[in-house]
C-alpha cells in the first residue's frame, strides 16, 4: 500500500517560491494527482480515511490546487462504497484522463486480506462523480496476493495496469497486464507479466529518452518513526522489462534495486 502523504507538519508555506511540507492536513494517504487540460487545476486523490472530525470516512478525498503547494478539499470520488466486496477500505487511486474519461482504479482490500482485488470507476470531470464499473479481478482470479496499488500505464497505444504489494507466496510480485481500449477491462487473466518481485510495493513507471524507469517501495511503512519505508528504481529497454538496477540484478530478483530515496532524523 502506498503511504506516500501530503502531509506530515505545520506550515505549508515559507515564501513564494519556497514551501514546507506538509501541503494537506489532517491526512492524504497514497496520493495520486493528475492536472486536468482544461482547467489546468491540479487535483489529488487518496486513500479513503476517517479524519476523527464526526463525519466519518471520506470514500477517497479530491483536493484542488493551482500550484501544488495549497490545496483544498472540495468533496469526495465516490457517494458510497463499491459493493462488490463485503468488506474492506477503498486504498490507493489512480486516477487517469482517458479519451473524453476520468477513470480511478482502486484497490479494495482489508489488512491482511486474502482476496483482495482492484476496481475501476469513471467520471466526466475530475471532481466526479465516479461511477463504479465494478471488479476487474481479485487475488483468486488473477493468481497473484496481494493485489492492491493499481498503477496505469499507455504505451505504443496500449493501456497497461500494474499491481502487486507485500509478499513472499510462490506467486509473489508486481504484475502488468494489458486491458481494453477504454480501460474498463482486462484483455485476458492469461497475458500478465511480472515486473518486479514481492519486496516491492506500489510501484510506478515513467518513461525517459528511451528507457522505462520502475520505482516502488519498500520497507515497513506504517510503524511511525520505526518505519523503515525507501524507493528503489530500476530501468528496462522495453515496458514489459527486464528492469535492472545500476549493479545489473533483475527486480524480480528479491533484494534487487537501486536506492533513489530514504528518510533521515527530520523525515
């Protein structure tokens, strides 16, 4: 699960061209932004998340932004929970423009479930309302645990969706797999590949000058100031990898990866 966060002190800003974290209090938990074309807002979506105000859980928070640094909450992407599970929390949108649609992929999922699985939902605008279009598949299905943290990806025209967290099962890892020309289906349960093994969680992939670069985390990420949370990266020549890290190891290799970001005494 990602736990990335917009938040984390008390002043956002120090001056105009300076700022200091957090940007989003009370919590934003594994964030997601995407800047809209037309408006040219930004917009982030997180994890959903009781805030203790008495208005319970938010069923995954939109904030608005013009510049990344103030933000404000202007509602909620769903008006009730999916129902196509009978228990577990709304976990880690992404949140795309594709064609003339916004889609949110979700994972739901409880702590330490053993099915859990990922969704989609669509909407005209980026404030929603989305709509949810139901499952796309499950752990059972898909023959792989864990299956939260939904990352897209487009390529040569291809729509891709990437998953996988914490485990160390014999089909542990991160997984892509093609879906359909509007997002809203996987192709086939038989065409995933595996990107990365099951040390990494909620990965994500950027394309620069001919390589495709895959970050992910690892580390325990909810112990407070024991938490041991760092991203790791590796790069690969086509999407599908193999992704090495600068010593030349498969990420699919437990152990593997290049150290891009940690913690230290201040944060």
């Amino acid at each position: 699960m990602r736990k990335s966060n917009l938040t984390g002190g008390s002043d956002a800003t120090t001056g105009s061209n300076t700022y200091l974290n957090p940007v989003f209090e009370p919590i934003l938990a594994d964030p997601t932004v995407l800047k809209d074309p037309k408006s040219a807002y930004f917009y982030a979506y997180g994890t959903a998340d009781n805030w203790g105000d008495e208005h319970g859980e938010r069923l995954v928070s939109i904030l608005q932004s013009k510049d990344l640094v103030h933000w404000k909450w202007i509602g909620t992407a769903f008006q009730q929970k999916p129902s196509w599970k009978m228990a577990g929390g709304i976990w880690a949108p992404d949140v795309i423009k594709l064609k003339n649609k916004y889609l949110l992929y979700y994972a739901f999922s409880t702590w330490g479930d053993s099915n859990p699985g990922i969704g989609v939902a669509v909407a005209d605008q980026p404030i929603g309302p989305f709509l949810d279009q139901g499952k796309l598949f499950d752990s059972q299905e898909i023959q792989v645990p864990n299956s939260i943290d939904p990352h897209f990806f487009s390529d040569k025209g291809i729509n891709y969706l990437f998953w996988g967290s914490f485990s160390d099962a014999d089909t542990q890892g991160t997984y892509g797999i093609p879906l359909t020309d509007n997002g809203l289906a996987i192709s086939s349960l038989q065409k995933k590949f595996k990107v990365a093994a099951g040390d990494f969680e909620a990965v994500m992939i950027h394309k620069r000058r001919g390589y495709y670069y895959l970050f992910g985390s690892k580390g325990s990420c909810c112990e407070g100031v024991k938490s041991t949370y760092h991203i790791m990266v590796g790069r690969a020549k086509v999407l599908q990898g193999p992704y090495l890290d600068r010593e030349g190891r498969d990420l699919k290799m437990r152990g593997a990866g290049t150290l891009l970001l940690e913690g230290n005494d201040n944060l």
